[in-house]
C-alpha cells in the first residue's frame, strides 16, 4: 500500500541546536520528535491508455489535474473530467469531491470535435450538467426520451465548449444549464462539444453508464481525502450513512431545480446544516458559504427537509 508515513515529506525538522552534544540538554529534556504528517500516493492512467504514474502533494481538483498533466507530458487543459476505478465513462465513478485513499484515478482528455444542431420543440433539453471543478461543464445524464436523447451524436461525457458559437469554458455547470433552459422553444441553437478520447471497448456508450462492479476495487479504509472547491484538501472519516443519504437527496433536488449534479456541492450544504438549527439558520449560513448559486427560497426550505429527514427527523 503507497499511502502511510513518509519521513521526507510534510515532516518538521527539528532545530539544529536541539539534542545537539555538548549542549547541556540530557536527552529527557529534549523536545518530542514532530508529527509526521502522512505521505498520500495515488496512483493513475490516461482512460483510453498509457502507462501507470504515480501523483502527490495536490490540494484541489486543478492542483490534481496538473499534477496528472505532469506526469503523462500533456497540458492539464486536455483533461475533461476523472472517474476513480474505471476507465470508462461512468458518471456512477466520477472524480468528485473525495478520493478514497486506495482508489485509482482514471483521467479522460480531450477527443474530438463536434458540432450539432438541435431544435427546441420543448421546454426541457433532458441534459444534466456536472463541471470538473476547472473550468469545463460536461453532460452527465440524457434522459430518456428527451430532446437531446434523439441526437444520436450526442453522449454523456462530452463537454460543453460553446452555445451558438458563445464560449462557455470557464462556466459553472449551473450556468451552464441556466443558458439551455433560456434559450428559446422553435429555434435551431448550435451545440459546440468535446468527446473523451476512447479507448476501442468504450465506443457505443450513450445515455447510461455501466458499474462495471468488478473493475477496480472501491476503497475500503474509513478515511478519504476530501478535495474542496473553497479551502485546501483534508483527511477526514468516511461520512457517515444519513450524511450519505442526505447528500444523495440534496444531489437529486439539484437535478430537479437547476439541471445539474454536484456531489461536492451537495456535501458542503450537508455540512452547512450540520451546523444549524432551523431553516432560517440554514438559509442564512447557505448564502454565506453558497451565496454565488443564489438558491430559491422553496429549494432552499426542500433541502433542509431533505437534509433533516436523513438524520432522523431532527431539525
């Protein structure tokens, strides 16, 4: 196993006149060797192949994704999205806000691109939209029977790049899905996206994703290193079952009011009401915290519910 204690990284030394002979300072005196902070060793590949590299020492998603830029000689620019134990596009294994500390980061870069010409007979396109936390908005999920579902070219996974020749790298997903659901019903739009390069055994894949239960084995520690869009990474316990829960429900409702998914945004609100005690409290630490998102009071009362019907009822 990579992930233990490393001497040579994160340590403190220890001052030079410390514990030096001839000083006068028997060795009971002398100060407590520092904690040595854990050396966390992750190991990963290009999703359509390459050779085995090993990555440390990032803090957040655009740190990983420079750090796998690095080792593979590519810019981290390339990179769409990861998924942990799968070289497949599975949006069930997408890199989100955790990393267990024995899972293998699979990165999927840029493939080729395409333009497609849809016309909205319908408020609701069907797309879900994710982000990768660096600057590229990507499909999720295509519903069943939707608008976009009867695009053939069109897949989970391929990114976003621009909308009627208006470039959206840089977007959140929520204004991503913002910009679809404006735009208007009876007009062609002009969709610019960005495929995952495949590997041959990935070709086919449309709306849904296998599990692939088999490949890759999940984590089984009960620690994770938790990466952060606001703050640096840390090592934290798994969560807990109704946190589990509760991120699972907040997750949905981001689907049903805003047409996106976010793990990590859904895990932060879970924190945030953590810490709260009524909904006037959360709604107040939500904006705090979340005020750039600009939630409706309605989803905002719906998350609390949500959140408090996990734990028990408690409010």
């Amino acid at each position: 196993m990579e992930n233990g204690v490393s001497p040579e990284q994160g340590a403190t030394e220890a001052s030079p006149e410390v514990g030096r002979a001839g000083d006068g300072a028997s060795a009971a005196c002398s100060q407590p060797s520092p904690r040595v902070r854990p050396r966390l060793v992750f190991h990963t590949q290009l999703a359509h192949g390459s050779p085995t590299g090993k990555i440390e020492g990032f803090t957040n998603v655009k740190e990983l994704y420079a750090k796998i830029a690095e080792v593979f000689d590519i810019s981290p620019t390339e990179i769409l999205f990861c998924t942990l134990n799968t070289h497949k596009v599975d949006m069930q294994k997408l890199l989100g806000g955790q990393i267990g500390l024995e899972d293998f980061i699979f990165a999927h870069v840029r493939g080729e691109t395409k333009e497609v010409e849809v016309t909205k007979t319908e408020d609701a396109l069907g797309l879900t939209i994710t982000d990768n936390g660096a600057g590229y908005a990507f499909i999720k999920r295509i519903k069943d029977g939707s608008i976009m579902n009867r695009v053939q070219t069109v897949h989970v996974g391929d990114s976003i790049e621009a909308i009627n020749d208006q470039g959206i790298v840089g977007c959140r997903h929520y204004e991503v899905a913002k910009m679809l659901r404006e735009l208007p019903r009876a007009r062609p739009f002009t969709l610019r996206l960005v495929q995952p390069k495949r590997a041959f055994d990935m070709i086919g894949q449309r709306t849904k994703s296998s599990k692939c239960l088999g490949e890759g084995k999940v984590a089984s520690g009960k620690e994770t290193l938790r990466l952060r869009a606001w703050g640096t990474a840390s090592l934290e316990e798994l969560p807990s079952t109704w946190e589990e829960a509760a991120a699972r429900s907040v997750d949905d409702l981001l689907e049903s009011y805003m047409g996106i998914r976010d793990v990590e945004l859904a895990s932060t609100m879970v924190e945030v009401a953590r810490e709260c005690l009524s909904p006037a409290d959360f709604a107040k630490s939500l904006d705090s915290v979340l005020g750039e998102f600009v939630f409706p009071g309605e989803f905002v009362d719906e998350v609390w519910a949500a959140i408090s019907g996990a734990k028990g009822g408690r409010k």
